[in-house]
C-alpha cells in the first residue's frame, strides 16, 4: 500500500461507482495501471466489495441494535453462531463492558424486531437484552458520497 492506493482507497469511499478513468486521473496515472491497483486490492481482501448507501426508513425499513448479555458458560466466540442463524442480524461485535455483544440488524416493523429479539432469546445462550431503535444515521461514508 502506497500513497497511490490510499488515494484511490478514498475515492472508492466516496463513490464505489467512480469509473477507472476518473479514479485514474485523480491519482496521476493511466487507466490501466489505476485498474490493475484497484484489481491487486480486490483480490488480496484490501476493497472486500462495493456497496449501495440506502436509507432504511425510505426504503420501509427500520435498524436496531441488541445488546446482549451471555449466559456465563457461554464462550463468547458463539456470538458469531447466534448471529449467522438469525438472517435479520447484519453484524456482530464482540464488545467489552457489561454486555457481551452488540448486534445490528435490519427488520421490517416493530413487529418483526420482536420476533427477531425472540429468537435471539431461544438461543439458550442469553441472559439478557437491550434494543435500541435507531432514528436516525449519520456515516462518515454517506457524507462523503453526498447522501444526508
């Protein structure tokens, strides 16, 4: 990783639709050098994908978070577990603090969260949880590629 590839890394941020010739002429270089680093990133696990900003509440969508709690002979790396069987769930961070994890996920309605704290519930490895409604967003990455 160069200068060059922090640059085009930055401008990818920004708009992952950004065409190689643009990307090219903003770091100083021809179309197919820009290409190739771009490439070189993709396949060693440097640019894992391109992905659309969409706004949930638009979209009738709503996000949460759940803090949880684990039973006390849980290990934590089951966090991943619980995660992967709840298709609703999009991340899981292993947190220090006086809850386990946290996890993100994308539903529906109230309605459908209530089912999915439920299922996270069954798992038989929870002690606890605490949801959180999100209202409203703000990324540095929706700023940067000009969404509210």
């Amino acid at each position: 990783m160069d200068a060059i590839d922090r640059h085009i890394l930055t401008i990818l941020r920004k708009d992952g639709r950004a065409p190689v010739s643009e990307i090219a002429r903003a770091v100083g270089l021809s179309a197919a050098p820009c290409a190739r680093r771009i490439e070189r990133m993709e396949r060693t696990g440097v640019i894992r994908g391109y992905t659309a900003v969409i706004e949930d509440s638009r979209a009738g969508m709503l996000q949460a978070f759940i803090e949880i709690r684990l039973l006390g002979a849980t290990d934590s790396d089951e966090i991943q577990g619980i995660s992967e069987s709840i298709p609703e769930i999009e991340e899981s961070h292993s947190i220090a603090g006086t809850s386990d994890a946290l996890l993100r996920l994308r539903v529906r309605d109230v309605k459908h969260l209530q089912q999915v704290i439920n299922a996270v519930r069954r798992t038989g490895k929870v002690e606890g949880t605490r949801t959180f409604i999100i209202m409203n967003t703000w990324t540095r990455v929706a700023e940067q590629a000009g969404t509210p």
